[in-house]
C-alpha cells in the first residue's frame, strides 16, 4: 500500500493526459541498476522483462552510458544532409561485427523491418524481375514485427489490426513453424521476393519452432531465388545463447569450423533493441551489397538514422556483450532456468509448461487467454519483488538482463516458485 500511495499520482498523469494504447502493471519506476529497478517508493524489484530485451546489458551499464555522455557533450545530430566522424566507423564496425558488407542505419525496430520489406521489393523487381507491384512477402502467423500501417496489415492479431485499414496488399501468411506451408507457396508462386521470419516468436509467447524449422526455410528460401529475412530484434545481441537465435548453439556467427553447421546467414538480417544498451533508439537493417544496393539517394532516409550518439552507443553496447561473455551467460543460466522451472512444474497445476531458449522464456499458464490468471501471478510477483509481464493473456514472459548472475537468478527463481505456489489449486 506504501508503494502503491506513492505511484498512484504518476500513474493518474499518464491516464489523464496520454494516449491509452498500453496496459502496463501498476508500477512506477525511476532508478535502474544492471539487474535491478526502484520504484519511486524506494522499493526494488528483479527485472524480468528487461524492456522486451532492449537491456540486455542492464541498466544504465556505465560503459554505454559513459559512451553517451562522452558523445552528447560533442555532437549528438547532424542528419544525413552530411557526414559525421562516427557514422562510418560505425558502419565498419558492425558491418565487421555480424559479418555482412553492408547496413542501413535506423532508430526502431519498427522503422527497420519497414526498410527491410522495401529493399526486399525493390529487390524483386529489380534483380528477380517480379512485374510491376506484383511482389508478394511470405509471412508467419502469430508474428510480431512491429505496429506501422503496413506491417499490421499482416498482423494475426486482432487488436492491432481491426478498424486500422485499408490494410496493405502484399503479404501472404503461412502457419509458423511449417516449412511444408512454405515450400507450397514458393513452388507454385513467382512473385514471392522474401520471407520474413523471426526465429523465435517472442510476443506470441517465445514460441520456438523445431530445430531445424530455420535451417529448411533458409534452403528453400535459397532454392526458389527469394530473400530470407531475419527478425532478430528481440531474439539478436545474446538473448537466447547465441549472439543471434539463427547461430544455434555458435557464438561467434557460423564462422567456427565445428559449428557452423548451426547457423543459417540471412539474407537480411533485422537488429534493434540491445543494440542499444537501452540508452538511446538503435536499429539496423544488415546485408550485402548485391542486395542493398537497389537502394538509391532520395529513396529511403531517416533523420536521426546514424547520429553521431547513436552510433556511439551501439559500437559499445556491442563491445559490452564481447567483453562480458553474455552470450555465453544466457546460454548457461538459461538451461539453469528451464531445467528448474521443469522440475516444479512436473508437479504443478497451475503452470502448463516451460519453454524458451537462453534467456528468453516463458510459462505457459494453466488457464485461458481470456482468463486474468497470468495477470494476477505477476501482480504478486510484483509483490514478491519480480516484474514480468503477461502475453497472450496466459502466458509469461521471463527474460532478465543477460548480466544475471547464478546467485541472482536462483533468488529469482525461488520468487516465482514461490509465487506459483500460491495459485496451485
């Protein structure tokens, strides 16, 4: 109630004077720390949600924000009406980084997968010789790229979607996970130009697909002369074990001899969110030459796209996830947590299953989506100290910042258990 007395002013503001298009947990937040965050009462909290990924490196890293306050105090924004000294450097490094020859710099996911389905049309028209506005894009169900007019026009969700058309011609959706879906479209239609995937399906409820789902979609991809594009803007900079999901088990993209077996190189690969550090909007779009080359003067832009700070911030975000080896952490405390949460759960009745990869899970509740009982467990975690959040009304998502340490993720452990226990019938 003491927590509660001193939110509930800061959350009447936002009711009051914002738009309405969220439906956070009734917390107030204003101090963040690696794992942890304060709320405006002096209470902490375990982050598990690590703003859908964005914090991988947790709050408020002193590298990266040191990196940002070095950078604004010089030069924060110059468009790109010229150059800049960081811009370049920061092409290289990335380009370098994630081993493609080519980026185009932007600010959101979103604004990212927008240029992607760009280049993937002109590329069809251009390079496959797909007639004039005839290009199609493969789509999953239950996908999430995102909340532009376009990209909820192949959206499965309908509170995204309804009363926001005229939707976008141009897409056509196959079942997740279905490569069999996917072959039958690429064999039977000549306008396809690209595929857009994400290799774990975060907001559906990290729905992960078989093993070999990426692998089979990227040969196909690969067979009917169509661009594999890779949503890695959840999945990307660590999360789920590997520098990006479509590696595998590899950490060091594919280029390994013992494991590069494992990974599948997108045509187009999609990053934003941890790129970031969680300090400042950083997105990227990733591929070669050949590719993002039908991209010309005038035809795509973005005003804060490659600012000085920006491309400050990413370069030691990057360098952060390196030097930290917190790939290599989500990777172990990620079999940690799935295998512990298994164990309660083979006992349990209120938690269906667990599934996830790295430090990217969730538990599937015993319930209905419609039902609140996702809602009201982490409502008590927050009581318990742990912030997670619902998705899909019966599902939770846990994923903290890869900076987690063992001592810290057995403690966050023993809260959900803990929680859980208290809803078994």
């Amino acid at each position: 109630m003491e927590t509660l007395k001193h939110s509930q002013p800061f959350i009447d503001l936002e009711h009051l004077h914002g738009a309405h298009d969220y439906h956070p947990l009734p917390v107030v937040l204003e101090r963040g720390e690696g794992v942890y965050l304060w709320d405006v009462g002096g209470k902490k909290y375990f982050d598990f949600l690590s703003a859908y990924s964005a914090v991988n490196q947790g709050h408020c890293h002193p590298r990266i924000v040191n990196a940002l306050q070095k950078q604004a105090e010089i030069l924060t924004l110059t468009s790109r009406a010229f150059h800049n000294n960081k811009l370049g450097k920061y092409m290289e490094y990335i380009t370098n980084y994630f081993k493609f020859e080519r980026i185009l710099p932007s600010n959101t996911g979103a604004e990212a997968v927008e240029a992607a389905i760009k280049i993937t049309r002109k590329w069809g028209y251009t390079q496959k010789n797909i007639s004039k506005n005839k290009a199609e894009i493969i789509v999953c169900s239950q996908n999430f790229h995102g909340r532009t007019s376009t990209i909820i026009s192949f959206s499965s969700d309908p509170e995204s979607k309804n009363h926001f058309g005229p939707h976008a011609p141009g897409f056509i959706t196959i079942p997740y996970n279905d490569t069999e879906a996917l072959e039958s479209i690429l064999e039977t239609n000549p306008n396809i130009a690209g595929f857009l995937v994400e290799p774990i399906q975060g907001e559906a409820g990290v729905y992960t697909p078989d093993e070999d789902f990426i692998y089979k979609s990227k040969k196909l991809c690969s067979e009917y002369n169509v661009l594999f594009i890779a949503d890695e803007i959840q999945t990307g900079i660590g999360r789920t074990g590997s520098l990006l999901a479509i590696c595998g088990n590899c950490t060091c993209l594919g280029h390994c001899e013992s494991q590069a077996a494992t990974y599948v190189r997108p045509d187009i690969l999609i990053l934003g969110k941890a790129i970031s550090g969680g300090t400042y909007p950083v997105s990227a779009v990733l591929c070669d030459s050949h590719i993002i080359d039908v991209i010309q003067p005038g035809q795509h832009g973005s005003t804060f796209g490659g600012n000085p700070m920006a491309c400050s911030v990413a370069m030691e975000a990057l360098e952060v996830i390196k030097d930290e080896k917190l790939t290599q952490n989500a990777r172990r405390l990620g079999k940690l947590f799935r295998e512990t949460l298994k164990s309660y759960i083979s006992t349990s009745n209120i938690v269906d299953r667990v599934r996830g990869k790295g430090l990217l899970n969730a538990i599937v509740i015993n319930d209905t989506e419609e039902s609140k009982t996702a809602w009201n467990i982490c409502i008590k975690l927050k009581e318990n100290g742990l912030l997670a959040k619902p998705t899909h009304g019966n599902i939770i998502r846990f994923a903290p910042p890869l900076v987690i340490t063992e001592k810290q993720l057995n403690e966050c452990i023993d809260i959900i258990i803990k929680t859980l226990k208290t809803f078994e019938v």
